[in-house]
C-alpha cells in the first residue's frame, strides 16, 4: 500500500506560514524569478474577489484593492518540504520526495493504516501546516485520493476508484 501526503497551495502555505495575520485576507502570490510576474497560487478570499491564477499582480489589484501580493519564498518551501519529509518518515523508511509539497510512502506494514496517516495529517495541522492524505494500492491512485480527501481518503481497489473518477481530476497538477 502507499499514502501520498499532499499539502495543497504548498508554495502559499510556504509564504504565509510565518503571517497569521495575513489570514482571512485576500493573498496572490508571484514568482519574482519569472520574466512575467503572474499569480501562482491564491487563497479562497482572493479567488472570491474574481482575482485568477495567470493573472498579473496589477491585474489582481484591480479586481481587488485588498489584494496582498506576496513573493515566493524559497528558502521557507525548503523548510516546509523538510518538515513534510519528516512527519512522512515517521510513517514508514520508504519515502519519496515526489514533489514540493507531495510525499509518497510505501508500506509493507499496513495494520492500522488509516491511523497512522490520520494521525501525521493531524500533527501537520498542530503546526498550522495543511495536509491531505490518500491512501491506495498503487503510488498514482493514492496521488489522486490525496487530492480528492478531506483530510484522508483511503482505497483498496484503485481500479474502483479511478473508473469512478472524472476525467477532469487527471488535471491536477
């Protein structure tokens, strides 16, 4: 079995984690690295206002004048997939550091799975870190349940699941 543990928004997780004062209030967020500065990534109260991810930060400003625009933070993104590889390794000694903000790990030992994966999605709320977790028999499946959960979703027949899903979730990026 796998558990893929996805943080969503990861890069604006990444930039706020250190601003709680910053919650609740529209947030875009840019790559500063880019030649065209566009939004990235955006909270819900941001995407309320009409402001959309591709959109450039005056743009967002015009649709909303709260608008805090904030700069990918590199060296925190580095910090938060550390910590995310972390409470995943506490799981089991096969983790993989699938990409920023998405751990997959394999089990031999799957007694009480669900538990235990809860249990990690918990620990990363105590340190104000969101986290979703999937649980299935492939590494792929469990990619998908971790997208579609709230905060765990386990599976054990991925053929199931997958043909129950809608063609649109193979858009997740």
């Amino acid at each position: 079995m796998f558990a893929t543990i996805y943080l969503p928004d990861f890069y604006l997780q990444a930039a706020l984690r250190h601003q709680p004062e910053l919650s609740g209030k529209p947030v875009a967020l840019i790559d500063d690295q880019e030649k065209k500065a566009v939004i990235i990534q955006l909270n819900a109260a941001a995407e309320k206002t009409g402001v959309r991810i591709g959109m450039t930060p005056s743009q967002g400003l015009a649709r909303c004048l709260e608008l805090v625009i904030k700069v990918r933070s590199h060296f925190q993104e580095k910090l938060l997939q550390d910590i995310l590889l972390h409470f995943a390794g506490s799981l089991a000694p096969y983790v993989e550091a699938t990409a920023p903000g998405i751990s997959t790990v394999q089990f031999t030992e799957t007694r009480k799975l669900a538990s235990k994966v809860a249990r990690v999605v918990e620990e990363l709320a105590a340190s104000e870190i969101v986290a979703q977790a999937g649980i299935a028999p492939t590494p792929d499946a469990s990619f998908l349940a971790a997208h579609l959960a709230r905060p765990v979703l386990e599976t054990d027949n991925a053929g199931e699941f997958l043909a129950a899903l809608p063609i649109e979730v193979l858009a997740i990026n």
